[in-house]
C-alpha cells in the first residue's frame, strides 16, 4: 500500500481488506485546517476476490458510492459510479468520481505544458512462480525490510523500469514486496504478493503520451510474466489512443487483450479498462 | 478473513483540494503534520514502514 501526498493531491492506494474510504472525512478536516477544501474526488478498484472479508462500507460498490455520496460535500456536484465490465465476471473495473468543475484545473500543478498526462494502474496475477519466487526473503537474513527491499529492487529489474526515478522500497517478511518510485513529480508504485497459487502484483504510474510507455510496460511485464492482466488507463479529456499502444506493447510478449471498456466522467475525463491473458502455449 | 490470505485487488483514492490563501503554499498539503496522516491511516488500518520525499511530493509505503 502507498501514500502520495503533493501540495493539493493525496492518493492512497491500500490493498487487502482496508477501510480506506473512511480516510476522505479527516483529509477534509485536516486539509480545512491549512485552509484547503476538496474539488475533486475519484475512487478506483478492481473486483473484490473475497467481497464477505470486506468490511462497511466496502461490502459492495452500491454501499461505496453511497457512503462516498454522503461524505463528500456538495459542490461536487458533477458525479458519476461506473462499473466497467470484461469479459470475464471477475474482473470489472469500478469507478467512482466527483467534480466542483470550478476549482479543478486550475489547481493541477503536476500538468506538464502541452503534455497529456495519463495514469496507469495495473493488476496481474498468476505472477510466473520462478519470477514470483524473487520477491521472497532468504529465511532469517536478519536484514531489516528497506535493505532487504532495496536487494529485491535490484534482483527483480524493478530498478530499470525508470532507471531515472529515486525509490523507495520495502521487503515484507517472509515474502512481499513494496516499492514507489519518484521522478520529478511523477510517481510509480509496486505491490507484489508472491505466494505461489494467489500470486498478485500492481503497477501503477503517471505518465504523458509522449513517453514511451509501451517500454515501461514490456519491463514490468517482463519483470512479473502474469497469466492475466488487466490495465486502467485514466485521462483528463478525451480521444486518446493510448491504449491501442499498451495492447500491441505487450502483444509479443505473449499477452493478448480480451476486453475494451471506455467511459468518459463529469469534469473527470476518461477511463480506459482492458484485461489481457498470456497466449496458451 | 479470505481464506487465502490473499485478499484482493487494491482500492485506490485519489483526492483533489483548493486553496486561495498564497501562504499556504508551495508546501499545501505537505503541511500536514505527519501525526495527522498517521492518525488518517490509522482509520485506514494502515502504518508507514518507509517514507521519501522531494521538492514535489513525498511518498510513504505503508503496511496492513
């Protein structure tokens, strides 16, 4: 799980059973403290594996968007819940946004001149067991989790995504890893689960269509060789086809996209969702 | 609890503010005691195990 905190945007990405839309109502109270109030909302997630292990208010998207639509205040008034399907009934991408368009651009500080920024989030799972195996720590290496993480960095590649970025990364013990990766104000994030049989790991990223983002996405493939995939792109604005480069990215690398889904969000742009499978041999 | 230990995929929150009072910035946000932002995960059920920063943003991993 991270935390992204920039001077008028915070991202918390948390996996497992978190609560983690109760932390909308103390960032509003906190920020309201420094004199900054909320202009723009958006909650994301994949589909719950196990939705009973799911505490109130997680225990469906429908109780989400209303527990979402009760905290969050009125001026954002432009709103939208979207839940973007597959092919597959286990993987849908739900999406949730609010906007106060009156506030919203002006305040992106992190909106390069002429570029247009996207964010990529991507889950894999039946990571490939030998390459899965990496992100386990030697039994009782004594060292503590940021060495041990920073060995895996090493280990996996992962330190060649964006040799440019500075990260920092943690090793869970016995097996897990974390990483988030800082270039200028542009972040990536890693979360790996290795166990063998519910092997799980993200990666997620800012990046602008003129980066060569089907170079990052062949090294994170590389680095992970997941059975399934799935990648939501995010946008401000629309007609875009960014998308159509990360498909054929990954298509030598034996992953085929099944599904498309796009949908477009009140003052909140688009989303792009497609889930993709390694090609049986 | 999930059977597996394995629990799922992530949830991801993505929060936008204003403010029309210059003093607060460039740091904004980054203002925020990290007491606060402590006390916000642990509503989260979450602690920081590592944290980084630069002159944009700063970045925590955080454990369950």
């Amino acid at each position: 799980s991270s935390l992204f905190v920039y001077p008028t945007k915070i991202i918390i990405k948390t996996c497992g059973t978190t609560q983690l839309l109760k932390s909308i109502l103390p960032l509003i109270q906190y920020a309201h403290h420094l004199g900054l109030a909320l202009c723009s909302c958006r909650y994301t997630r994949g589909s719950f594996i196990f939705p009973k292990s799911q505490p109130f208010p997680h225990t469906s998207f429908k109780d989400e968007v209303t527990y979402l639509q009760d905290t969050i205040p009125s001026n954002l008034c432009f709103r939208k819940a979207s839940i973007m399907p597959s092919k597959s009934s286990s993987h849908s991408w739900h999406v949730f946004t609010a906007n106060d368009t009156t506030h919203t651009l002006p305040h992106m500080p992190y909106v390069h001149d002429n570029e247009l920024l996207f964010t990529m989030e991507i889950c894999m799972t039946e990571l490939d067991p030998i390459l899965a195996r990496k992100f386990f720590r030697p039994s009782e290496d004594g060292k503590p989790g940021d060495s041990a993480g920073k060995e895996m960095t090493e280990l996996t590649g992962i330190n060649e995504i964006n040799p440019e970025a500075l990260i920092c990364d943690f090793a869970f013990d016995p097996c897990g890893y974390s990483m988030n990766g800082m270039d200028g104000d542009w972040y990536s994030t890693i979360h790996v689960t290795p166990e063998d049989g519910f092997s799980y790991a993200s990666f997620e990223c800012v990046s602008s269509v003129n980066d060569n983002i089907a170079h990052v996405l062949r090294k994170v493939v590389k680095i992970f060789r997941p059975g399934t995939m799935s990648i939501s792109t995010t946008w401000n604005g629309f007609g875009n086809d960014i998308w159509r480069q990360m498909a054929s990215a990954v298509e030598p690398l034996g992953m085929k996209c099944r599904s498309f889904a796009m949908d477009q969000f009140p003052a909140a742009g688009t989303v792009v969702f497609q889930t993709f499978t390694a090609r049986r041999k | 609890m999930a059977v597996s230990g394995f629990e799922g995929f992530e949830k991801r929150l993505e929060l936008h503010f204003f403010g029309d009072d210059p003093a607060i910035f460039p740091l904004g946000l980054r203002k925020l005691e990290f007491e606060s932002l402590e006390q916000v995960l642990e509503a989260v059920q979450c602690t920081v195990v590592s944290a980084v920063g630069n002159s944009y943003f700063d970045a925590y991993v955080l454990s369950e």
